[in-house]
C-alpha cells in the first residue's frame, strides 16, 4: 500500500510538469475523443477514478440516474466495481473531493449540449436535459481508454454540429439478431449518432411481425435459396438454402427500448411502392399482375411493386398502424426509391386511375400514391422521410427527403423549403470499398475511403443561409447484400462511422484528418480489444498516380508515423529505397512500396504494375469529363499505364460516364509513329455498365483539324473486363482523337431499363 501510494505521488508530480505525455500510450494524444469537442481546453493533472470516488445526481429525475447507471455498468466491467451514488436536492451546494458530480446548467442551450470538467479534485458534468448528461458520460468513457483509471484533466464544452446523426442498416438482405442490434446501437451511441433507420421491408425479406398479415411471417420473411458470390459473376449461382427471420413484435418493442436508453430514436422503413417483392410474394393481390412471384433470391431492382389499388392502400394502413404502435418515432421512412414504372405503364387499372386523377405520367402516379401514404401518416401525428426519388412527380407536401444519388435531391428539397438528410452515395455508403487492394472482403462496388467520407460536407456553399438550415444532417447507409455477418458489418462500418461521426458532431473548422487519424489508432486498438472487428487501413501504402509531365507517384499512408520504401525489382523491405519525393516511373516494371516501423513492415504494400506505352505520361485532354462519381485518379488516369482492376469498377483507374461519350485527344509533343489500340472495358450489367458500341480514330497535326483513321466496332460478351485490340496501319501524327461510342439507353426488361448505361474505360493503350 504505501509503495502504490508514494507510485501516485510520483505520477502527480510527473503529470504536473508535463502537458502532453500520457500514461498509457506513448505518442497518442492524451483526448483521444471521436468526434472531437466543440472546445477543449487541455489541463495539467488528471484525476484517478477508484472505489472511493462516488457520483452525486440530482434527485429530481430518474433519467439522469438511469444514465449514471450506464456509467456504472461500464466501470464494473473495466475495473471489477461500482461507484457509490447518492443524490442531492436542487439548490444543494457541492463541495467535496472524490466525487463526479452531475450538475444541472440552464444556461446550456443545446439540449444535446454539455461541459465536462475534469480537474485534480473530480469530475463535474453540466447539462441542460438527460441527453446532455448521457454525451458527457460517454466522452468521460473515451478517455479511459486502454486500461487506465485516470482521467486527464479537461475542460470540454460540446454540442452537436447537426440535429440528425444517423446509421442505418439493412436486415432485409441478411438478417440479424437483436443482440447485434443492441450492439450496434451501442456503437452509434459510442458515437453520439442519434438515429438509427432500420431497413426492415424488401424484395429479398419482410423482417417485422405483422399480426394482421400472417403470410408476412410464413411466407414474405424466407426466400428459397441466395446468390453466392458477386452479382456480376456469370452465370448465376445459388446456394440452395432457405434463409429468413423477422423480429417479433415483442423484440421490437424491446430494441426500441433499449435505443431510447441511449438516446436513439429508431426510424423504421417499411418500403413503398417498389423493393416490395417478399409481400407480394405473400398476398400477389397488393401486385398489378396475376401472375405469383417468389421472395427475391437475388440482388437488384424488380418490376413487382405494388399496385395504387384499395386493397394495397387497406394493406399498407393496417401495416403502417401496427409499426407506428411499435415505434414512438416522428419519423417513418416509406422508401420511395427505385420503382420501376413497367407494370404501371402496362396495367389498365393504373392507365385508368391516372386518367381520372389528371396524372400525366407514372412519375405523377408515385407522387400521388406517397402523397396517399403521407396523409395517413400526417394524420397519426408522423412525419415521412422518403428517397430522393420521391422528389419527381411532385414532393409530398410535409415530407423529409433523404438524398442519396448525390446531393442534388436534398439541395431541389431545402430549396422547395423540406428538410433533408444528406446521405450521398459517394461519401455516406458504406458498403462500398475502403481500400483498393485486392484482398478486401467482397464489396458491392464503388471506394469509398476513410478520408473520403471524412471529407464530407453536408451542407452545400450554393444554399441560403435559410436553404441550409433545412440541411437537418446526415447518415450513412448500410445494404448487406454482401454483409452475412456481423463480423462483416463491424469491417464496414469502423472506422468509416467514426469519421463520419466527427462530420456530423464537431464544427467543420475543427476537423482535421491527420489530427483524427491520431486518434482513431488508439480507438481502434480498443475496438478491437472490446472483440469487434474494425477494417485498419491507416498503414496501407496509397498510391496517387500523376501523369502528363511523364509518369510520377506520390506515396503516403494516414498514419502519420511510418517511413515510407520502395522498389522497382523484387519485392519491398526494409533495405528499400524511402521514398522522399514522388517517384518518377521511366520504364515498364512493378513498383512495390510499403511502410514501415522499427524496421518492420505494417499494413499491405502495394504494387502498382506499369506498362508504358506511346500514350502513358503524355498530356490528354478529354472532351467530356467522367462522372464525378467514378474519377477519383483523376482525368489523366486513363494514359498513366496502369490498368483497372479486373473485378472492381471503383478503382482509382477506372473512370466512368455516364450518358456521355468518353472522347480523349492526346498531344504526343511531336510527330510520333503508332498502329494500334488497346482497349478495355468493364461490363457490369447488373449494375448498369455496358462495354460501347464502337471506337473511332481520328489524326491531326495542329489539335484542331482532324481527320479519321479508322472506326472499330466493339464486341460484347459475358466477361467482366471486355479487351479489345484494333489496328489501324501505320500513322504518323502529332495528336490523335480516340472517340468511344457509349451504349446508350438500356433495353427495357433489363437491370436499368430505360436509363442510360455507364460506360467505363481504364488505359487507351497506343502503341
Ligand atoms: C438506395 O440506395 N436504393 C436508397
């Protein structure tokens, strides 16, 4: 005892003369707090948290000792035992040591708002309602990570960025039991999210118990058999075993319960007019065709929606009654996106509704049958969110607007004066990839990094003040079409819903990427010791590719720490080169880089295989620039002699276009002798990408006046990567013009139907 207690003197004296060493860990910042304060005033000293310490709690209100419960579960399960509580009148003063003490503050304005003071003699907690007192708990919790019990000294005062903070999860794909439910509620808690939409209705399963609907249960809850592996691997496989579940209403009601604790409200979705296949499945009379269909086995968008009938209207009433008895959210999400209007456009009794109601397409018909939706809902005292793709045909006249296919749809809403949750599919879909290495668990598509989603920005500059303040928040989106697992789901979601946390909380002049990155190694390390499963790719080599001046490439990882080798022969070790400046490449060969600590290697080294060729390096100028969804190499990517990936279209050197040629002029600098064309194309059907109908060539001396080489037609086939090699003869010429022809509109009946295909092109090779 007396060696332990001359130890802490030590430590007081130490933690005195030193402001920014810790304990536990050696360089990591001391706060290591995701999403960081609004303020935060670091302190000398800290305070030791042990049995002695007690929490007094007002005693006016059982909420704010249900949250100092919460505090205790959690110092049980760190430290072996509870701290002792007692509670205090109003107008009671607080003096003595030892104690963390929660304070009610008028003066905090935000009702998510508190300070935390953390000083050598306590703790001190200061909120105006419960949840300001719950945010301060789980900030107090942060900074007792690893296995410390002392508490560096602060002085915090915090308050959300944005009203919505929101995750949300698919159960319909794969389903999930409600003990990952609860533990994934604990993580949005973790990180002050405070809605959680729960995807619960969907082509491929109906996941809530309906009392009135039984066949929502028996039939609409199972499909027949899955598609294994990726949606674009052809031909179709299945595995043959039935898959299904649902919560019952008493889980239900349990979950909810469990959510309010943590200041989660949860906002069901029960899906409308389209992904609505399992119930059709169950009762074929909601669908416009007699025709029975199955609980869907794969993936994608289907033609059986429901039918603008009575019966269906009666349905989706009695549906909705019973999920607004189960949960007390203003909000209910009722879907809205992709519906396809083919079996609208081919009924008689949706020609004939349209004609008597004045609708002039079945764009209307959708509004009208949301609007139908929203007044039910308006009339229960609820509120809708829907999709962007409620925007078209007119916007229901109280309804909340989730954008997704971009920002567009949320700014058209905040300007029509409806709120609007961001949750853009570049930024906020988390089922994309996060790495580009080649190893990473099957993804749908797309990259979204780390850094990317950390760069997000809610609020659009075009907006007025008074348009942004319907900008409400953001949420980030998890379909599990290739999530089984909650292993799975954990991968996708951390550290991506940390950053994003820090987007929607923390003011936007205080992020700073490389200062969250600090923070999040050590998060991590702990998420990890807690048994889940986060993605770490902060020591993974990212490879920026430049080209036009030549070929170069800048080397970096998020982790600012490592040192950086490279090689161009054999494999990468800690003999290699360090990489100082970008690397210029000269010749065809494979870069290999990794980084490294103490002479050992961490995280993937990346290799990056060039083949250089008459065109790689030169400068290029395209006439239609990629999608901005799909360029992140930038425009310059497709003559930099590195190729796509051969499965994944969301690579830094695939770009992509969409309804607009890919037409690309190259300045070699003087007369250049080539005769051919290597060419490749992705071909992902299923999700709209078709290789182009044809290529021209074109010839010029000045960059102005062109004359055509040849023009090549483009074979189809089933692979994923289309080649093609076109030789046009021996041309000597200054510039070349390579004009791709795109698809164009998607055949009807197909994935996509009626839209334009993308189309995506990774090198033009010129030799
Ligand atoms: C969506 O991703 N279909 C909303």
């Amino acid at each position: 005892m007396k060696f332990n207690f001359s130890l802490f003197f030590i430590v007081v004296l130490f933690w005195g003369c030193s402001t920014t060493k810790s304990m536990t860990y050696n360089q990591a910042p001391k706060y290591n707090i995701i999403p960081y304060p609004a303020e935060l005033l670091a302190q000398k000293g800290f305070f030791r948290v042990s049995k002695n310490v007690s929490m007094v709690i007002p005693d006016d209100n059982p909420e704010l000792k249900a949250n100092a419960d919460y505090l205790n579960v959690f110092v049980k399960e760190k430290f072996g035992y509870t701290l002792k509580q007692s509670f205090y009148a109003k107008g009671t003063k607080l003096n003595a040591s030892s104690l963390i003490s929660f304070i009610k503050l008028k003066s905090i304005v935000q009702p998510e708002g508190y300070q935390l003071v953390i000083s050598q003699d306590g703790v001190k907690i200061f909120f105006a309602e419960a949840k300001g007192q719950f945010y301060a708990i789980q900030t107090l919790l942060q900074l007792f990570q690893g296995e410390t019990s002392y508490l560096p000294a602060v002085t915090i005062k915090d308050a959300p960025r944005y009203a919505y903070r929101g995750m949300h999860l698919d159960v319909a794909r794969h389903f999930f039991s409600v003990s990952f439910i609860k533990k994934y509620i604990d993580y949005l808690a973790k990180y002050k999210y405070n809605n959680f939409h729960w995807h619960l209705t969907e082509d491929q399963g109906w996941r809530i118990e309906i009392k009135k609907y039984p066949k929502l249960q028996t039939v609409a809850a199972f499909r027949d058999e899955t598609l294994v592996g990726h949606y674009s691997d052809q031909p179709h496989q299945f595995d043959g075993q039935k898959y299904g579940g649902y919560y019952t209403q008493d889980e239900i009601r349990d979950v909810v319960a469990y959510a309010k604790k943590r200041y989660i409200n949860i906002i069901p979705e029960i899906e409308m007019p389209g992904h609505a296949q399992a119930a059709i499945a169950a009762y074929p009379e909601l669908g416009c065709t007699e025709k029975a269909v199955k609980v869907a086995t794969k993936w994608g968008v289907f033609e059986d929606v429901y039918c603008p009938n009575e019966q269906t209207f009666q349905f989706l009433e009695d549906v909705l009654t019973e999920v607004m008895d189960l949960f007390p959210s203003k909000y209910i999400h009722i879907g809205g996106d992709e519906c396809p209007k083919k079996q609208w456009k081919e009924s008689p009794f949706c020609q004939e509704l349209m004609k008597k109601n004045q609708l002039k397409d079945e764009h209307e018909l959708q509004s009208y049958f949301i609007q139908r939706m929203e007044k039910f809902i308006n009339s229960k005292g609820r509120q809708i969110i829907g999709w962007d793709e409620i925007l078209e045909g007119g916007l229901a006249p109280n309804a909340t607007v989730m954008s997704w296919r971009g920002m567009k749809g949320g700014i058209d809403a905040a300007k029509q004066n409806h709120d609007v949750i961001m949750t853009p599919g570049s930024h906020c879909y988390f089922d994309h990839y996060q790495s580009t290495y080649s190893d990473e668990p099957l993804a749908i598509g797309g990259f979204t990094s780390l850094e990317k989603v950390y760069s997000f920005e809610p609020t659009p500059m075009m907006l007025s003040q008074k348009e942004a303040r319907h900008i409400i928040g953001a949420q980030a989106n998890v379909w599990t079409e290739y999530m089984k697992t909650p292993e799975k789901v954990e991968y996708m979601i951390f550290p991506r819903m940390m950053a994003l946390a820090e987007v929607v909380w923390s003011p936007k002049g205080k992020r700073n990427f490389k200062n969250f990155v600090a923070r999040l190694e050590p998060q991590l390390a702990q998420l990890k010791k807690e048994g889940a499963n986060p993605a770490n790719h902060l020591f993974d080599v990212k490879a920026k590719i430049f080209s036009g001046d030549g070929v170069k490439v800048e080397l970096s990882t998020d982790a600012p720490s490592p040192t950086i080798r490279y090689t161009m022969s054999g494999d990468v070790n800690a003999a290699s080169s360090v990489v100082n400046t970008k690397v210029a490449i000269e010749n065809s060969g494979t870069l290999r880089a990794a980084s490294f600590v103490n002479g050992q290697q961490v995280g993937h080294a990346v290799s990056i295989q060039f083949q250089m060729h008459k065109a790689a390096g030169k400068t290029i100028e395209l006439i239609n620039n990629p999608s901005p969804k799909y360029n992140s190499g930038g425009n310059n990517a497709i003559f930099n002699g590195v190729l796509g990936s051969d499965a994944r279209y969301g690579d830094k050197e695939w770009l992509g276009w969409e309804g607009e040629d890919c037409a690309a002029i190259i300045d070699f600098g003087q007369a250049t002798t080539c005769q051919s064309l290597k060419l490749r194309f992705f071909n992902g059907k299923g999700q709209w990408i078709y290789p182009p109908q044809s290529v021209d060539v074109f010839r010029s001396e000045d960059g102005r006046h062109f004359t055509k080489v040849k023009n090549f037609k483009v074979p189809d086939g089933r692979q994923r990567v289309i080649t093609a090699d076109f030789n046009f003869g021996i041309v000597t010429a200054k510039y070349l013009k390579i004009h791709i022809h795109r698809h164009g509109i998607i055949e009807a009946g197909r994935q996509g139907g009626g839209h334009e295909a993308w189309l995506f092109v990774d090198e033009i090779v010129v030799e």
